[in-house]
C-alpha cells in the first residue's frame, strides 16, 4: 500500500511541474482583446493575451516589474511617463510619423508683446489627436487671469485672449455648455472676427491647413500649424517672403523651430524584461523591424492585427518612459498649471481611489483642463467621512452613491452632477412579502404595526419606503421622517439605525434593531451595525430576514440580489400597484418596482465659490474622458484591475441637470419633499438668527441710552 501511495506522489509531483512549466508569466497587455488572433499567439506558450478596461494598467504593472508587453499610443505614453516608476521602458517605437506644431508670424510683428495680433487658431471643432494642452500652448504664454473671485477660469481666460489679441479666429466650442458658449464668443468677439460670415461657428476640415488659408487671405498675423504643412506653405516663394517661424522663446527665425513635438507609438515592458521582449518583438515581427518575412508568419499576422501595427518598428536601448518621452516633448507639470491657486479638491474614501484620482488629474491637465484637480484623503475611508470632508471644506466633491441621498442634503450638500447608469445596474426598489401574506390587500396602509426588514436604515429603500407611505396616504407628510416611520413599523431589522451618524432624530433604535441578528453566532444575540458582520445588513440580508420569518415585508433593490441567488419559493413581490407579483417580473419592465433610480450623484456645498468652474471641469472630463473615443484616460472604467473607484463602473456618462433621464427625474423626485424640508429647516434658523441680531442691537441702543 505505501508503494501505491509513493508511487502516486511521484506521478503527482511530476503532474506538477508539466503543469507548471505549461504557466505562461509574459502577458501582452491589451485594451481592445481579438480572442482569435489570441489564440494564435498564446499557441507556442511564449506569451499569453491579458485583457485590460485601459492601458494605464498596462503602464502600472509594467512600472511594477512585472514580465508585461504593452504598446501605447502618444498620449498614453504621456500620461505614463508623468507618473510610473523608471521600471517601465521602452524598448521600441514605431516609425510613422507623428506631429509637431509650429507658430508662423507675419514680417513686422513684434512678436507675443505686440498687442496688435491677429491670431488664426485650429479652434475645438476637429476630430484629429491633438489636445487641447498643445493647441493652446501660445496662449499660456500671452494671457494672464485677472483671477477674480466671482469669475470662472474659463471665461478670465478668454478676457485674457481678448484683451491681447485683436481681430482673430477660434472655431470650435468654446465651453461643453451651449449657453455659455454662446455667451463667450458674444462677448468677446473680436475672437471670432477672422472666421469669416459663420463665425467661430465655422467647421475647419483640415484645422491646421485651415488656419493658413486664414493666415494668408484673411491677413492674419500668425498662426498655429503643423510643421508639415508649414513647409508646404513656405515652399511657395511669396509666402516664404512675408512670414517666418516664431519661436516658444519668443524670437522669430526663418528656420523651423517646434513647439510640441509629439512622441511616437512605442512598446513598453518592464525593464527586467526588456532584453526577452525586445527578442520576442525581433523574432516575431521581423516584417516589420528587419525587413524579412519569417518563414511562419502565423504569430506575426495576429500580433498585426491585434496592436494595428501600420509600419516598421525601430529597436532601441531600454529608456524609461519618462525619460523617452521628454526626449520629444515637455511633460505638463502640475504646479505649473494651476491658475489664481485655485483647484478642485477631489474626496475619495481609499488609498485606491486616491491612486485613480493622481492619474486623472494628470490627464486632466495633459489635455489641458481647468481648474486642476487636488485629491483629498477622507479622514475614515468610508463615504460618510467622505461627505464630512465636502461638508467641512476639506474636499470640494465627491461621488456618493444614491443610497446617501437624504444623509447629504441633511450636511447642506448638494447634487452638481448626476450619473447615468447602465440599465443592468440601476437601482430597482421593491416591496416583497411572503406568500402566505393576506393581509395587504394591495393596500398600503395595512403595512402598519408590521415587521419590517430593511437593507440599511437612512439609505435609498427606507426613502423609498417613507415616499411611498406618504404619497398613498398611508402617513401624514412630514419632515420627521424618524418618529414617523418608528411609529409605524412593528419590531423590525434596520441595519446601523443604532449609528450616531444616520442623524436622524426621533428614531426609536430599539424598535428597528428588534430583530437584527450578527452573522457570527459568537456576538451578542442582537447586532445592529450598518455592515457586514449584521446577518441581515444589504438586500441579500433583507431579503434573509424575510425567509427567516424575522419580518413580514422587506424593501430591497432586487438588482442588489445576485441573479444566480435562489429566490426562496416562499417569497412574492408587490407592485407598485399594489398586486401580487413574481419576483422576477420586477426585471420585465419599468412598472412593477416601486422606483427605479440612477446610481448616484456628485455632490458639493451648497455654497461652494468654485461651483461654476467645477461644472465645466465635469462637463469636460465627461468629455474628454468618457465620450471620447481616443482618450488616454477612462475615468468611468476599472482602474488597476479594481472596480468602482471615482464612479461606479457602470455609469457610462455624468449629467449636469439630469435632462430627459428618467431614472434621474426618479431620484430627483424621491429626495424632493426632504429637500423641502432641510430648506425650511435652514429659512428658520435663519429667522431665529436675525430676530436674535435685532434683538441683541436694540438692547445694545438701550444699553447706550442708559449711559
């Protein structure tokens, strides 16, 4: 028998070590994944596919030290080299030709002090790969903000433009919001003045072929372009007799002097796997870096495919990123950006986000956002402390999931964006009892005196629950929204009702922690903490207190419940109409749920001096980092591998006013009457704050008549 047994080890060992020398460690990092040409590749165990939501996770686990193979676009190389570690190098770049921009002046300016320039800008309004950093380095060198208090950035920056420029031309959109653009380029419009009858209004095809047309026929002083077509337009000999280049320093010269010279495409490793990657390139697409075909092509027909390979690739010494890419061109330091010391300080709640929030910020600025963004630490890493960072002026915003809604119009904070969810995410409220129940009657005022569980006490169900019990007469309207539902519920399951920090007055704690009961048997027989450790904390645990017979009915989000989950047969839903439902047709459509509302919202002090430029570094990063379909940066996508930092991954844009979003209108809707209520909360305290002014003035006038 132990012969059987040491033979069986052997064979297992053996089994092992197969297993182990078929692991492939070499990953090449991919943001848009084919899995046949994967395949292809994976074959001869070499190197293995590793699907990524960005290539900034590419960047980080090559700056880690990890045996990753990455290619990555100019801007993604940009933002890389700002802030990963010297382990991430390059190891080749590309040979097709990338950009550089150049500045043409007419003979007989004085240069950027001569406030005389008529200045033909590329504009916003095109689809080409060069940001707004770049298009708009000239004008970093001849504006200064005025930096008054009561004035966004945005607009001291076109004042600025305005001032030093005469008749020009900027097409494009000024501002992401259609009304203040219009009010902008209505202001200043000498801005606009050298487009021609439409205006900035105007669509360049060619934005910087377009700018020298207006350069030589609308008499333009200079010009941005690139130096490409630069040459083409100095070729001609009457152009190259009335203008010259100015330089970034200021002088002006007949020899081509750049701006921005952009980097190239280029592949990135870790350096400790610079020298096996920098083989595997050579070997397998030796098409393209020696000039012969290998005699299989297989791998390099895939690898072509998969990383959009248009041309040959140059091999060079191990460089790290940073130090490549300042070869070419100037990475945006933060500091040296921030305008009137005025920033946004961005509220996260880990290490994690915090990490997220530095990338972004950098991305913000690479393209040419203001103001620049700060990230803040809270003080507990949760959300409450993270709405007590935006209450305290620690933080100027932060996301804050829908389930703390009331809590934060309770701190005066306000919504100045909302999400737009995937609808597979959003939050879909419901009622649901148990099948023997006969004593609703589709009537909800017979929840009455009734066990109640609940996910969690303060969040979006007991709002929910509250709003409907309201809205069906079943309670008065009240701004007491703790002794009204107390007084109506039985013994009940409410997660962190016993927490000082749901600040809701008049809750009878006893009442809603009744039935609560800790996850481990070792705790006190009652546990009624918000979180975890509390049997029946979150949907799942509302609806666990359900089946228990803990409860009578429960308010959840169904979508909170894993699909998978096992809906005990002993369970049935009640829709919004008050009918007995199946639990699953509250997926079938909009009707059935009590609500269904949007992830959640960005909030701010409602009193917060920055709230206009705040707006228009959202409705920017919305841009720039959610619709744009190139961006170096995804700010609503997994960052690191891990998921939900800054914004819930399902949310696929923000909304300033919400618009025609109906999950939106929902949530609006919901927090209305307690809106009302804080509101009147806060005209009355303002009330008492000034009769308790008059009165202390007019015993000070008496008090002087007596002496």
């Amino acid at each position: 028998m132990s012969v059987v047994c040491f033979v069986l080890l052997i064979c297992f060992y053996i089994t092992s070590l197969i297993h182990c020398e078929n692991v492939v460690t070499n990953k090449l990092c991919i943001d848009q994944e084919n899995r046949d040409a994967c395949q292809q590749i994976e074959r001869d165990n070499v190197i293995a596919c590793q699907g990524v939501s960005s290539k900034v996770d590419c960047i980080l686990s090559a700056g880690a030290g990890n045996p990753v193979l990455t290619v990555l676009e100019p801007e993604e190389a940009l933002l890389g080299a700002a802030l990963t570690t010297d382990q991430a190098v390059v190891i080749a770049e590309f040979a097709q030709e990338t950009y550089a921009t150049v500045v043409l002046i007419r003979n007989g300016q004085n240069g950027l002090d001569d406030r005389e320039l008529r200045y033909c800008h590329p504009g916003y309004a095109h689809s080409e790969l060069i940001t707004k950093y770049v298009t708009e380095e000239l004008d970093r060198k001849i504006i200064k903000y005025s930096c008054a208090s009561n004035t966004t950035l945005l607009e001291q920056k076109f004042e600025a433009l305005s001032g030093h420029l005469q008749s020009s031309c900027r097409p494009g959109k000024w501002s992401e919001d259609d009304s203040i653009d219009a009010q902008l380029k209505a202001t200043y419009s000498n801005l606009c003045d050298l487009c021609g009858d439409q205006g900035c209004n105007v669509v360049y095809q060619e934005p910087f072929k377009d700018t020298l047309t207006c350069l030589a026929e609308r008499n333009g002083s200079l010009a941005l372009t690139t130096a490409k077509y630069a040459s083409e337009f100095l070729s001609n000999t009457t152009n190259s007799q009335l203008f010259q280049y100015l330089c970034p320093d200021g002088t002006i010269s007949s020899r081509q002097c750049v701006w921005t010279n952009q980097t190239k495409r280029v592949f990135v490793t870790s350096r400790a796997s610079a020298v096996q990657m920098t083989d595997y390139i050579k070997k397998e697409l030796s098409t393209y870096v020696q000039g012969i075909p290998p005699s299989d092509n297989r791998v390099e027909l895939s690898l072509t495919r998969l990383l959009n390979i248009q041309s040959n690739v140059n091999l060079i010494n191990p460089v790290s990123l940073s130090q490549y890419v300042s070869g070419f061109r100037e990475i945006p330091s933060i500091s040296a950006n921030i305008q009137c010391s005025r920033t946004v300080l961005w509220s996260v709640t880990n290490d994690d986000e915090w990490l997220k929030c530095q990338w972004l910020r950098q991305a913000a600025v690479n393209v040419g956002l203001q103001p620049v963004i700060s990230c803040a630490k809270s003080a507990d890493n949760d959300t409450v402390s993270n709405m007590d960072n935006i209450k305290n002026g620690v933080g100027d915003i932060a996301f804050v999931e829908a389930d703390y809604g009331y809590r934060a119009r309770k701190r005066n904070l306000t919504k100045i964006a909302y999400l737009e969810t995937d609808r597979r995410q959003l939050s879909r409220i419901a009622l649901i009892v148990r099948d023997n129940t006969s004593w609703f009657n589709g009537n909800f005022a017979n929840l009455k005196d009734k066990r109640l569980c609940l996910p969690e006490y303060g969040g979006k169900e007991w709002l929910t629950l509250l709003d409907v019990l309201i809205r069906n007469g079943a309670i008065e309207s009240t701004c007491d929204y703790g002794e009204a539902l107390s007084s109506f519920v039985g013994d009940s399951c409410a997660p962190g009702a016993n927490e000082a920090e749901t600040e809701i007055p008049n809750t009878n704690v006893d009442r809603f922690c009744a039935n609560c009961v800790p996850l481990l048997a070792n705790r006190t027989a009652k546990y009624c903490n918000g979180n975890y450790q509390n049997k029946y904390y979150g949907s799942v645990g509302a609806l666990d207190c359900l089946t228990a017979g803990d409860g009578d009915y429960a308010v959840v989000t169904v979508n909170d419940i894993p699909r998978d989950r096992t809906i005990p047969p002993i369970i049935r839903g009640v829709a919004k109409n008050g009918t007995y439902i199946d639990f699953f047709d509250f997926y079938s459509n909009d009707v059935n749920p009590l609500i269904i509302i949007t992830a959640g919202e960005v909030l701010i002090r409602q009193d917060n001096p920055k709230f206009n430029d705040i707006v228009q570094l959202l409705r920017s990063i919305e841009k720039d980092f959610g619709q744009n379909l190139n961006k170096a940066f995804k700010v609503f996508e997994r960052f690191n591998h891990i998921k939900d930092l800054l914004f819930p991954d399902s949310t696929p844009g923000i909304t300033i006013s919400g618009g025609n979003n109906v999950y939106i209108a929902n949530y609006q809707e919901l927090l209305s009457n307690s809106e009302s209520c804080f509101k009147r909360t806060e005209a009355a305290s303002s009330s008492i704050m000034t009769l308790s002014n008059l009165t202390f003035l007019l015993l000070c006038i008496l008090l002087v008549r007596k002496i």
